[in-house]
C-alpha cells in the first residue's frame, strides 16, 4: 500500500475527531483503575475502543457518501471524491468495528464489549440514518459520544456504577453546545445536503443560541459531580466550576450575538473545555480501589 493511499484510509477513520474518544476512554480508565491494573488492560482497552471509532467513522462516510458530495467541507474526502472504493471502505470499517469488538470481549470483559456494541449501533443504525430525518439525531448521536470514559471505566472496573453514568452525562452535556456550534457554521451545508439540522430549520438561529445556554449551564453542576462523589479532590470541584461558567459565556454570547465568530468561538471553546476538565479530573484523581 502506498503513503498516500495509506494517508486515505486514515481519513476515513476520522482521526482527529477520534483522538478525543480515545483521551476520554484513557481518562475513564485511569479514574477507575486500581494500583493492580494491568498496562495490558489499557492498551488493549484502547485499542479496542480506537479501533470501534475508527469503523464507525468509516461506515458513517460509507453511509453518507451521497450527501458528503454536495457539501463543501467533505466533497474532497476519499468517498466522494472517488479515491476509495465504496466496497473497500465498507468491508475496512467493517473489520475495525467487529475487531474492536472482539478484542474488548476476548481481552477486558463482556460489559466493555457491549458498550462498544452499543455505540456502534446507536451511531451506524440510529444517529447516521436520521440525521437524514430529524435535527433530534444529535441526541441520539450524544450517546455513542458520551460512551468512551464509560467504556474506560467499564474496563478498569467491571461495573459501569454511578461513576460511569457522570462520565456519560458530562460528555453527553457537553456535546449539544459543540454540535450546535458546529451546526452553525456549516448550515449553509446542511442545506445544500438536505440535511434537517437545528440550524437549517432555525436560520435565525434563536433556538440554537439558547439551546446551547441551556445544556451549557445543565453541565455545570453535572461536571461537579465527580467531586461530590468523592472522586477527585477540592481543587477540581474549583476548576470544573470556572470551567463551567466560562463555557457558559460563549454560549451565551452567540445566543445573544448570533454570528459564525460567535459560532466559532464556542466550537474552540469546547474543544478547549473537554480536555482541560478531563486532565484536571485525572490530575485530581482522589478514588482508591480495594
């Protein structure tokens, strides 16, 4: 395989937007992993879950190819663009989901197995195919979002527990703002597309500016919690807080000032946020395990 067709594979899998899943398995992992816990267990903790996104970020341009075609940002990936095959993204994405899968069953446990099940099924079979339908698929798109620290966790731990349920809810929360966001600044796209986002429906974007306060200032008590539960220390409860209401502000900035700065503003925002308060959180890690 040459680089450059190597390079094409790669996009396919989204990598970029996958690091994130990946840093936020890693992050779930360490909050519920003991002093006994195997580097093994990690690696293949990761590996099992980076190679689940990666299949779904494949199956979903797969799935897509149509509309990617007629939208400005993603005519030139591999698919639309014609440098790969619909047949061989199809069987590749294929082997990445189901072989993440099978290493997260044969190697961690069953329940990290079902929850890379589930957000596969939740992005492949619901989300992708409604996004075609409804601006509600980004709450279904939310939950194979918000999976990877649970499945992290699921992994260190063997149990999801209320631990894992935080971790789901703060990823959750978190991702309405960034996709409204996003959804903002490629509406003209998602027009083009026919694609029913909140943002082509709400082209004076009052809803998506508010929606966004709403879920941003939801997050913040949600993002607290971790600490309350006595997972992290004192210092992370001060910096989620900050955190939280910084957030808080740019969202209410673009519902007050609607503008694609605004709107970018938010977007770097969250992309800032989530990694700060997961590298805080594990910083502050405070759980011990018998």
């Amino acid at each position: 395989m040459t680089t450059s067709k190597f390079m094409q594979y790669l996009e396919l899998t989204k990598p970029r937007l996958n690091l994130l899943a990946v840093l936020t398995t890693w992050a779930g992992f360490y909050m519920g992993a003991d002093r006994g816990t195997s580097i093994w267990s990690l690696i293949n903790t990761l590996v099992g879950s980076a190679s689940i996104a990666a299949g779904c970020g494949t199956l979903n341009q797969w799935m897509e190819v149509e509309k990617d075609a007629q939208m400005h940002r993603t005519m030139h990936r591999p698919l639309p663009s014609k440098k790969i095959t619909e047949t061989s993204a199809l069987f590749f994405g294929g082997i990445l989901a189901v072989g993440g899968i099978i290493l997260l069953f044969k190697m961690i446990n069953p329940l990290t197995a079902f929850l890379g099940v589930l957000a596969i099924v939740s992005y492949i079979f619901f989300y992708t195919p409604l996004k075609k339908i409804t601006s509600l698929c980004i709450l279904v798109g939310a939950i194979p979002g918000a999976l990877p620290p649970v499945m992290g966790w699921a992994a260190a731990r063997d149990v999801v527990g209320i631990q894992g349920v935080v971790l789901f809810l703060i990823l959750f929360f978190w991702q309405m703002p960034h996709f409204l966001a996003i959804g903002w600044l490629y509406r003209d796209d998602y027009t083009r597309a026919g694609f029913p986002m909140l943002s082509v429906l709400d082209p004076e974007g009052k809803a998506v500016g508010w929606i966004s306060v709403i879920y941003a200032l939801v997050l913040i008590p949600i993002s607290l919690l971790p600490s309350i539960l006595k997972m992290t220390t004192p210092i992370y409860l001060g910096v989620a807080s900050i955190l939280g209401f910084i957030f808080l502000i740019f969202s209410i900035n673009l519902a007050v000032h609607k503008s694609r700065i605004n709107a970018r503003k938010l977007f770097l925002a969250s992309i800032i946020y989530l990694p700060i308060l997961f590298g805080v959180m594990v910083a502050c890690k405070k759980i011990s395990l018998g």
